[in-house]
C-alpha cells in the first residue's frame, strides 16, 4: 500500500484487513480480497489525483488552499476510525461497510486535482477512470461515489439548492449487496463528513500563506491566510466515549488586530468583509456545530456527539494571556417546529375541515354513521 509512510496502516485499514481475513464470507465477492483491491485504489488515486491536488487548486484563482492531499485522507481516516472507536475493538461497522467508507474517503478530496469548484461531483467518474483497478461491480462504484459526494458541497434539483446533501443523493438507509450483505449508505456518508469537518491539523495549513502574516505593513491579509492560520492553530480531540468533540485553539495576541478579507454569503448573497481572525473562528464553530446536529441524523445511535468544547487560549510567545471556554450543546426546550406548517400533509389535519367534511347526520333522535363530505 502506498502510504505517506510505508509502514503505517492506520487503525481503520487494519480493522478492514482483520474483518476480511476473518470473515470474507461478509462481502458481496467471496473470491475478491477486499483489502488488496483497497490497497490498489488508494496506490491509484495517490499516484494520478493526490499527487496534483495542489496544482489544481491554484489554478486559476492563486489562491493557497488548505492540503488537499494524501496526508489529509489519512487524517480523515484516522479521524473516523476515532469515531468509530476501532482502537477499543468496537465492531461498529462490517467489513464490507469499512471498505466502502474507506474508499469514499479516498474519492472525497481527489477531485481537487481538476480544480476546486464541484470537486465533490467528480467522485463516481474518477472510480470508472480507474477501470480494472477499482474492480469493483457498477453497484458498489455507484454507492460509493454517492458517499463521497455528499460530503459536502449543496445538491440543486429544479432550482431548489439544500445542504442536505445526504438525503437527497442517497435514497435508502439501508442497500443489499450480493450475498445478501447489507449495508447503511446514509451512515456512512455521515461518518465521512463528520469526520472530513473535525480532521483539521496544523500540519494541514499551507505555510505559504502563512507568511504574509510577518508583513505588519499589510492592513488587510487575504481571505487564504485566514482559512490556513485557522488549521494552524487547532488542535482537535475526538471523544466519541464521552459523546464530544475537544477543539483547542492556541492564538498568537499579535494576530488579534488583523484584518482579513472573507467572503461570507448573507440573504442568499457572497458579500466580501473584513474580519478579525475570531470573528471567522465563531463563523466556523457554527458550522461546526450545525454538522454535529446534522450527522447525527443518519448516525443511528451508532456514533452521538452531544457537545463541542472548545478552549481558546490568547498567548504571548509561551506565556497564556486569557483563556475562553465554550460548551456548544442543546439547550433549553425545542421551539415549536413551524416548518412543520409548510408541509402539504400538516394542512390535512385542520380542525374546521376535519369536522366539517366528517359531520354526524341525525335523523329522528338516532345517530347516523359518518357521512363524509365529498372533496
């Protein structure tokens, strides 16, 4: 296998590896050695799309992205394979679930190679580029693709764009493979983006950018320096045992006062402001949050992430000026769901309708049956 060390299988490969070698008889191909096949996609997509990751983000726009490449695959595998708790032998996933999640995660980023804009849409046509190296069947190529694709990104159908990605490019919850091996499509694609949003590391920033920090000429720094000093100062531990997610921040005081410029959509709009480097970190903790809530839609009991505890520390070289804690969780009592009015169905439950398209018809002091009004 190629990997960013030859050596190193990371814990959720070698849980694929255990499963298939204890129990191929759960995969929909008994004569397919799932982890070699596994193996071979990864060797693939690393020598023809990771390794021109970066050349494809810059092009055209010069921007300085975030890696995209094979180092933050793995960090993505090995954040859910810290969901999915791998390491205390929990057998949370089979093994053919495992495979197809690991793949997805290789397929999620890869589209960056042809260029940002829409890579998560490139997923199932890199899998038929690979041919007889994925050697998977149509139906494991088509489903994993989906998994990857959703991601993140938004998915548009008659004019109408939702974040909801996963509902709406993966239908069931439940696909039955050959050798009547079931798997959970939804699950998996939310395992895969709850793990892609809390799989930043330092060593993910592009240092590049981070230069233009040491300019104090500059008033405004540009939007990709803010997004690379994000990466560079987190620190992220996954606790799925105590049902939360640590996010830790280490802030030089010097980087308080700049300016950045950051694009933010407001009433539907991409509006360019100027932020300070806190001011982007709460816009992120809120997306961070409304993924937690959302993946824990489709994650089934299976994985629950009840609350984000983040610590900001402020610091002077190494001396720590201020600390900022926060508990971002579900509180208080649920407001009423008036979404729930704008459904066609709720309508159907209107009392005045109701009673007078069932009235009672009496005659002679002897109730009738219902008589139901024609509609």
């Amino acid at each position: 296998m190629t990997n960013s060390n030859k050596d190193k299988i990371l814990p959720l490969e070698e849980y694929l590896k255990s499963k298939w070698e204890s129990d191929p008889h759960g995969f929909p191909e008994r004569n397919t050695n799932y982890y070699e096949q596994y193996c071979s996609i990864k060797s693939w997509v690393t020598k023809n799309y990771f390794r021109n990751a970066g050349g494809g983000l810059s092009r055209g726009d010069g921007q300085r992205y975030t890696h995209h490449d094979l180092g933050h695959v793995e960090d993505v595998i090995e954040t859910a394979g810290n969901f999915l708790r791998v390491k205390d032998g929990l057998g949370l996933l089979s093994g053919f679930e495992t495979y197809l999640l690991l793949v997805s995660i290789l397929l999620h980023d890869a589209g960056n190679a042809q260029g940002r804009d829409g890579h998560e849409t490139k997923t199932t046509s890199i899998l038929f580029d690979m041919k007889d190296v994925a050697g998977m069947s149509t139906q494991e190529k088509k489903l994993a693709g989906k998994i990857a694709k959703a991601h993140g990104g938004k998915y548009q159908k008659d004019g109408v764009v939702s974040k909801d990605t996963i509902t709406n490019i993966i239908d069931s919850i439940e696909e039955t493979f050959p050798n009547s091996v079931k798997v959970r499509p939804r699950l998996l694609a939310a395992v895969l983006r709850l793990s892609d949003e809390f799989a930043e590391k330092t060593d993910r920033a592009n240092y590049t950018a981070l230069l233009d920090l040491s300019d104090v000429n500059n008033s405004v720094y540009n939007e990709d320096v803010l997004h690379n000093l994000y990466s560079h100062v987190i620190t992220i531990d996954c606790c799925p045992e105590s049902y939360e997610i640590r996010l830790v921040f280490n802030i030089d005081v010097n980087d308080l006062n700049k300016k950045f410029k950051y694009t933010k959509k407001i009433d539907s709009e991409d509006r360019e402001l100027e932020v300070f480097f806190t001011d982007y970190i709460t816009d992120r903790l809120i997306k961070s949050d409304s993924e937690r809530r959302y993946c824990n839609r489709f994650l089934m009991g299976l994985i629950y992430i009840d609350v984000i505890n983040v610590v900001i520390e402020i610091n002077d070289n190494l001396e720590t000026l201020e600390t900022i804690k926060l508990r971002i969780e579900e509180r208080q009592y649920p407001e009423p769901l008036k979404r729930l009015h704008d459904q066609d169905e709720i309508n159907r439950l209107d009392g005045i309708t109701l009673s007078s398209r069932y009235s009672r018809q009496e005659s002679s002091g002897k109730k009738e049956s219902f008589k139901k009004e024609k509609v």
